[in-house]
C-alpha cells in the first residue's frame, strides 16, 4: 500500500506543476513511469492507475491533457506490454501485445 501511496503523490506532484516548471516535470516523468524515452511529454492532468508505474513510453511521444491509461505489467513476461488509454473519455487502444512462451 505505501509503494501505490507513493506512485499517486508523484502523479498528483506532476498533475500540480506550474507550466513554467519543464525540468520539474520532466524529472517526475522519469520517477513515475516504467520507462520514458527522450522528449517525452504528458500534458496534465495525466490519470494513471499506480501512478504510472507501468507504462512504457519510447522517444518522443507526446499526449495532450486528460490522458487516462491503465497499464499492466505481467510479471511472469517481462517483454508483454497491455496498455488501454481514454483520451477526451473515448476509448482508445494504442497497443496490447501479449507475448507467449
């Protein structure tokens, strides 16, 4: 419960940003998400289960405000990746690999 506790401080850190604070957000990306490639951008507010922890994001990807996702990770497959995200409260999938053994 703490870790989860702590994955939605820094989502509601990040959420609360000043627009002026790039550096501050830039580093909370890094600290929330799974994996943030280079010039990653998430407009606030951003909505994720855990925070983020568990999504992935390659280089350069960038979402507007109100992005909503719920991201799994499979422990027992490192390389599977499901992620369904809402943007503007329709959903939309982006990509749901589910790689098998």
């Amino acid at each position: 419960m703490a870790e989860q506790e702590l994955c939605m401080e820094r989502l509601y850190a990040y959420n609360h940003t000043r627009p002026s604070e790039h550096a501050k957000r830039e580093q909370l990306l890094k600290e929330m998400l799974a994996e943030c490639g280079a010039g990653c951008w998430i407009e606030p507010p951003f909505h994720a289960n855990w925070g983020g922890k568990h999504v992935h994001m390659g280089d350069y990807v960038y979402a507007n405000f109100g992005l909503t996702s719920f991201g799994f990770d499979h422990n027992s497959d490192h390389n599977a990746k499901d992620f369904i995200w809402s943007i503007a409260g329709t959903p939309a999938l982006i990509e749901c690999l589910r790689r098998l053994a």
